[in-house]
C-alpha cells in the first residue's frame, strides 16, 4: 500500500464540480444555437434593440462557453478529479459548440459551408485517430498547432457572429476592413486546421502503418519481469510496465526530450523496461545502476554527508542520484529510485518495502517516499510502474 495520496484522488462519483461545468457547457449550446438562429426578437416587439442586440448576446454567449473550456480542466487538474467521463466529455464538448457555431453561420449565409467542411472533418478524423491510439496504448499529445487552431477559430467565429451587426454595417469605413480581418483569421484557422491534421497524422504514422511497425519486423513490444502465469499480479503489473513505457517513450519523441536513470534497488529494471520499447534508442541515454554507496558517490556524486546522515534510502539521496543521473548523461529529466527491496535490510523506521523516488527535470528536483507490499520481485515491480508513471508525469508538464 502507498503511503503518499496519489495526486489523483479516487472518485465514485461523476458528479464533481469539473464535470458538471463541462454538463452546463454542452446543455448550453442549444441556448447559444436558438439565440443566434432563431428570430425571438419577433417575440418581443415592444424592444426595439432586440435585433440589434441578437449578434451580440449570440457572441457574449460563444464566449462565455469557449472560455469555460479552460475552467474545468484546471478544477479537475487542481481538485485531483480527473476521470474517465471527464476525459470524453470535455473534448466533446468542445466540438459540439464548434460545429454548432459553424452550422449556425452556415445557415444564416454568413460562413460558406466549404469551411464548415474543412474544419469539422479534421476534428472528425483526429478523434478516429486518438480513439485508434489509445486502443493500441498510446498517448498523442496535443501539439501547439492544434492549440493554436482553436484560438483562431474562436476569434474567426466571433467575429463572423458580429461583423455583419450595428454599428459596423451602419459605418463603411470599419465594414470593409472587418470583413478583410474576418477573413484573415478564419484563413489562419483553415491552414493551422490543416497543419494540426498532417501533424496528427505523422504522429500515428506507426499506429496507421504507414511504415513498418516493430511487431512486423519481429521485435517485441513487452517485458516480463517474473515469469508469472497468466493472471496473477505479476504478470499484470508487467503489463501494466510495458504500456506505460510506451507512453514514455511516445511522449519523449513529442517532446524531444532525453531521459536518464538511477537505480539502486530496481537493478535497471527501470531502463530495462524503458529500453524494451522499440525505437527508444532515440530518447533514452542511459541507466546507472548505483546499487552500493561508493558508486552513488563516486559516479552520482551523491553527498558523502547525506549518505552518513540519513543513509541511503532517504530524500536527500533520491534527490542527488536524480540530479547526478541528469547531470552526467546530459538529459531533459531523470529519474532515480532507492529502497528497500527485502527479504532483509528493513527496520522498524524504514521497513522493507520502503522507496525514496527523485526526479530531476526542467522545473527541478523532489523526492517522495513510497511504501509497497508483497515479496522482493513485487516491490521491485511496483517501483518500476510508479517511476514510469513519473516519467509520464513530467513529460506531460513540459
């Protein structure tokens, strides 16, 4: 069992304040739709600025919904409340308001509908592309042209929804350059449309067999730790390893980042996993295996200090052997482990089962203890999950 809470607490509910906002978003969009489509200024003839004021309010309410996007990621982000419905509904979400505001400026004649096209088969394709992704493993971060993208459509669509209102119809001279800058950034938005697309595309090349993959060259994709029957924990944690070395290595080539280790009581089992994956050779620059003090000084230049001190299985000596790993193999971000793996070596203050994980990378070095169960070859398995699982982490911060 773990000591330390996991940054994501566990959630039996899907009624947390990220996904109800993201609810309201999607419920909202058909108030967005009526208020821009629908003629309910007729509704009200004693207003006179009803008509006036439809683009407007059809704007304010765009807005609002597209500004929201970014509010329910940070309270899943920062109440720890990330969960599987979250992670389907909030892009969905966000296409869903895009399309019905392209739709909308289609039907009003406002937006040809060739754009409408453009933009909503890419969102079309790259979803197939993620959903294929994840069925085989792997995460496709987002790229800056795809965040990019999205600013500029806001921007054109908002600008579609007005250009066309009081007071600019009414004064020629901010008409005309509206229209052009309208234009403009609904241009940017087609071509980062398009660009985010190829990049997606070159991303999933593998996954698409667009070139050979490493299974038909014969090359395996797992590692076993233990030689476990199908089933039990063993075989299921290296599994669990396996994927998330994939994900690792997938993100670092995103990324562009190098990675290094630092292993005392893991062996190299860490780089061992990390190195299993094809292709890792273009992320990965080495593993130490810093199994006694003298090599985690000599080699790591941990501190003779902190190694007298507080002894090797301690945050001060995590903290070093990640540095010292990151700092002697030139990487992005390092990670290194030391505990205590039994049968033996335990004590009533650090028992067997006790490991200090530290990670160094572009925001800085830290440690943290964790506590596992079970014999030699389980704890040494779950440490190898938990320090892929930081990898993945820091690389998803970068």
């Amino acid at each position: 069992m773990k000591d330390k809470a996991s940054p994501t607490k566990p959630t039996n509910t899907i009624w947390t304040p990220a996904n109800i906002v993201t609810l309201v978003r999607i419920l909202l969009v058909p108030v967005f739709f009526v208020a821009i489509i629908s003629p309910w200024p007729d509704w009200f003839p004693e207003w006179d600025e009803a008509e006036a004021v439809k683009p407007w309010l059809a704007a304010l309410l765009f807005a609002v919904l597209a500004c929201t996007d970014a509010l329910d990621g940070y309270l899943a982000r920062s109440r720890g409340e990330v969960t599987n419905f979250g992670k389907f509904m909030d892009p969905l979400a966000d296409k869903i308001l895009v399309a019905a505001a392209l739709l909308a400026l289609c039907e009003l004649q406002v937006l040809p509908a060739w754009v409408a096209l453009v933009i909503l088969t890419r969102e079309f394709i790259v979803s197939g592309l993620r959903m294929l992704a994840a069925s085989e493993g792997v995460v496709v971060a987002a790229s800056w042209y795809g965040k990019a993208k999205t600013v500029f459509q806001i921007i054109a669509i908002l600008l579609f929804i007005v250009k066309d209102s009081q007071p600019f119809i009414q004064d020629p001279s901010i008409e005309g350059p509206l229209y052009v800058i309208s234009w403009i950034f609904m241009a940017i938005a087609l071509a980062l449309t398009v660009v985010s697309l190829v990049d997606y595309l070159a991303k999933c090349r593998n996954i698409l067999r667009f070139t050979p993959s490493d299974t038909q060259k014969g090359t395996p994709e797992v590692i076993s730790y233990r030689a476990d029957g199908p089933g039990n924990e063993g075989s299921k944690r290296s599994s669990e390893a396996a994927q998330l070395a994939k994900q690792v290595i997938v993100l670092a080539e995103q990324k562009r980042a190098k990675l290094s280790t630092a292993e005392s009581c893991t062996g190299g089992l860490i780089a061992g996993a990390l190195t299993a994956i094809p292709g890792s050779s273009a992320v990965i620059e080495g593993g130490i295996v810093s199994y006694s003090n003298q090599v985690k000084h000599a080699v790591l230049g941990v501190p003779t200090d902190a190694l007298e001190r507080h002894g090797a299985v301690s945050e001060p000596v995590a903290k070093a052997m990640a540095e010292g790993s990151r700092k002697h193999l030139s990487t992005t971000i390092a990670v290194a482990v030391t505990g205590i793996a039994g049968p033996g070596g335990g004590s009533a203050e650090k028992p067997v089962g006790t490991v200090w994980f530290g990670i160094d990378g572009p925001s800085g070095a830290s440690a943290e203890m964790l506590h596992f169960d079970g014999d030699r070859d389980e704890i040494r398995q779950q440490t190898v999950v938990h320090a892929l699982e930081m990898f993945k982490a820091a690389l998803e911060n970068i």
